[in-house]
C-alpha cells in the first residue's frame, strides 16, 4: 500500500496534481478519530484507506470521452464499517476536479470480507455530464480473488443557493 496517499508512490497516467488532490480529497473525508474514547471509528477507516492508482484514458466505448479510475486498498480490522462512498467520489475528482453532491448509492453485498483481508476498491467513471454523473465502484478480497461488493453512485453538482430575500 501507497504510505499516506503520497502522490509519489501512487501508479497510474494522472498528473501528480489530480493524484494530489484526489489525495486532499480523501483526507477531507476523515475526521479525528480519538483511541482513547473509541469514537469517530469510521473516520478512522477513512484515515486508512490508501489510493495505490488513478488512470485517466479514453473509454473503450466512446473514444472521444475519457473515463478515470482510481483504486484504493484497505485492510479490514474487527468492528469495522463502511466508507466506499468515500472512494467512490475520486474518479469525479480526477477526471473534473470535482466531487459533486449524492443523488444516490446503491451498493450489492456479495460476500463477507474475514478480518485481516486485504481489500482492492476500484472505482470508474460511468458518465460526466451536465446534469448526473455516474460512478461505478467494486471492492474485492485480494486474498481469495472474490468480489465483495459492488455499487453505482449517482451524483450532481451542487445547486447554487438561492438570493434571499430581504424584506
């Protein structure tokens, strides 16, 4: 695994400024995570979740678009949970600097992941547009090659906030 999320370190064909801030993105994600009162244990996860690559090439489909894909690595640790959605965000952030809000996330849970399994999370732009974008996420147990789970995330840029009005 990449130490830190050190641009450096990670593989792949994206510049070291889209690898770098996909890397200040997931380190937005996270939260301070306090071992003493065991609290904020997801954040702590976030803290853990390493990105080893970020890709950017045309699609096999549509030539003419370009698709990225970042993978990330984990290791599960008892009592765990969650944070996909964190990395399900970095192919947006690659490929138009951009996270954009939730629509939706519909994830398929496949099988169970044993403590002390490493995780492979990969994640794909599906499609950019105007309006949605669509991301496309695995996660897999590099131990035993069996998927785990998988899930779209359906997206939208923020809306801009309405004028108030003052009365």
């Amino acid at each position: 695994m990449v130490a830190n999320n050190d641009v450096q370190n990670m593989k792949g064909n994206a510049s070291d400024e889209i690898k770098a801030a996909c890397a200040r993105m997931l380190r937005m994600y996270r939260g301070k995570y306090n071992k003493k009162t065991n609290t904020s244990f997801v954040d702590y996860i976030g803290a853990r979740i390493q990105i080893t690559e970020i890709d950017i090439q045309p699609m096999a489909i549509a030539p003419n678009r370009k698709e990225a894909t970042v993978i990330c690595e984990i290791t599960v640790e008892e009592g765990k949970h969650g944070k996909r959605r964190r990395c399900s965000s970095l192919p947006l952030v690659a490929l138009v600097g951009i996270p954009a809000v939730s629509q939706s996330l519909n994830m398929v849970y496949h099988a169970p992941a044993a403590v002390g399994a490493p995780l492979r999370i990969i994640n794909k732009t599906v499609a950019v547009g105007a309006r949605t974008l669509i991301c496309r996420g695995e996660i897999w147990d590099m131990e035993n090659t069996r998927l785990i789970a998988s899930g779209v995330h359906h997206k939208m840029d923020a809306s801009k906030p309405k004028p108030t009005n003052k009365l």
